[in-house]
C-alpha cells in the first residue's frame, strides 16, 4: 500500500480512516517507485470514485482526496509530423484504392482521422471541389478543399461504390457502417511496415505536411488556420466572405505549386 507503517495497521482495519495525509503519502511512495504519471493520475481516479461511493452511502463525511492539493500533471507529448522523404516510400506502397485515398485526403485536406471515417458522399461537392466536416474536433463545422489528385483518387474510389452508398469509407466487415477509427492506424501502420518505415507514425502526423506544404506554397497564416479548423463556430460565420472566396482561391494556388513539385502521390 506504500504507506508508512504506522498507519498500514489503522487502514488495513478501516479504509474509511484514510485522510488528506494518507493519500499525499502514497503519491510521494508512487512516484518514489518510479510509477507513469499516467498511472498514478488512474489510480487516483479509481481511488476517487471508491471514496465517492463510500461518500454517498455515508461511510465517510469527505472524500480524502483533494483536486487541487492532489492533482498530478501527465506530460503530452505533441503527434510527431511526417517528414516529405517518408511521405514518399509510404505512398508507393499503397497498393489499395480505398487506402490511398483516405490517407492522400489527410495529406491534401488535412482532415482528422475520426473526419475520414465519419465522411459521407453528400459531403462531398465535386463541383466545388470541395468536402464539408460537420462537427469536427470542438464541434466546429468547416470546408477543406482538396486538389486534383484527391479529386481523382475520389472520383475513381466513387465509381467502385454503390449508387446508394452514403458512407465514403464503409466498413469491409459490416456493409453500411463507416470505418472505425481505429482501422484507419492500423492501416497505416501496415504500410510504414511495407515501406520500411520505423517511426511510428501516427495518421495524425499527415496532417502537419498539409499545413507546412500550404505554408511553403504561400498561403496566408491566416487561411491555413481556417483550413486546418477554426476554434469556434462564430470565427468561421465571421469570416465566411474570406472563407468562400480567399481561402478557396489561396488553396488552389498553393496546391497548384505544390503539385508541380510533388509527383509521388499519384496513383
């Protein structure tokens, strides 16, 4: 229990006597031991609701553990970005259509893993050139753009699916239901394999060289904030003039430069 013997006796006979005191005790012994700070920061969850209960059914007048006074930070590491030169041995050994266009559409459009599998055939103007994600990350609704290798990669996956399909990328188990989000790693991580890839690349990743490449092309700071998604629903009602005409513009021409340079995405 990692707490100093003299209180090991008292709460082995009574876990309701545990105090303030007890619980930075067994912190300090947690840490001492050289457990995760995600683990402790667990245990302390479990701890908390077990005390809850015990509080609830009048078994202790407060909870032991105090928010503030007991908190413990886990560190976040940041996704690590792709670099270019493992973008390019990673596409080449796509070898299935449906693989190589959710991935490219990360890539060019900068959506989210939980956006690609969520992604529906109505949202997707081809007129426009265009895909709408409602209710990405922080609720917040926006439209990306995506360039002609997305548009044919879209327009080729399209033709291999049912006229009455709804979902871009449905479920090869289940007919109907989109993909999982968890197929979508598991994916990719089967091609960094084949291409010999040993940084374990999240799908999250693609999304940097999406903003970096807009960035190198030239498009404004502000446009590729929009692109990448705004923080709240107002900011995009605020600037749809900008968001209608600018970005669209912004984004074809950075595309349009991009694409010149880079060749290895076309199937």
């Amino acid at each position: 229990m990692w707490l100093p013997g003299t209180r090991q006796p008292c709460l082995y006979q009574d876990l309701t006597a545990t105090r303030a005191a007890d619980v930075e005790a067994w912190l300090l012994a947690a840490h001492r031991k050289g457990l995760a700070p995600s683990t402790i920061k667990h245990l302390l969850s479990v701890m908390h609701r077990f005390f809850g209960f015990l509080h609830e059914r009048g078994l202790v007048t407060q909870p032991p553990r105090h928010w503030r006074r007991h908190q413990v930070i886990v560190p976040q590491s940041l996704p690590k970005p792709m670099r270019e030169d493992d973008l390019i041995p990673l596409f080449r050994v796509i070898d299935r259509l449906r693989d190589r266009t959710m991935l490219l559409l990360m890539v060019r459009c900068g959506l989210r893993v939980g956006e690609v599998s969520a992604l529906t055939w109505p949202s997707i103007n081809f007129t426009a050139g265009s895909i709408r994600s409602d209710n990405s990350q922080g609720q917040v609704d926006r439209v990306v753009y995506f360039s002609l290798d997305a548009d044919k990669a879209l327009h080729q996956w399209r033709h291999t699916q049912p006229f009455e399909a709804t979902s871009v990328f449905p479920s090869p188990l289940q007919p109907g239901p989109p993909l999982s989000v968890r197929a979508i790693p598991h994916r990719m991580a089967k091609y960094l394999q084949a291409a010999g890839i040993t940084t374990p690349y999240s799908p999250h990743a693609l999304r940097h060289p999406f903003a970096t490449h807009l960035l190198n092309a030239g498009a404004p700071l502000a446009v590729v904030k929009e692109l990448m998604g705004p923080r709240s629903i107002s900011m995009t009602l605020r600037d749809t003039q900008l968001y209608d005409a600018t970005t669209r513009d912004q984004d074809y021409r950075a595309m349009e430069r991009l694409e010149k340079r880079q060749a290895f995405l076309e199937g």
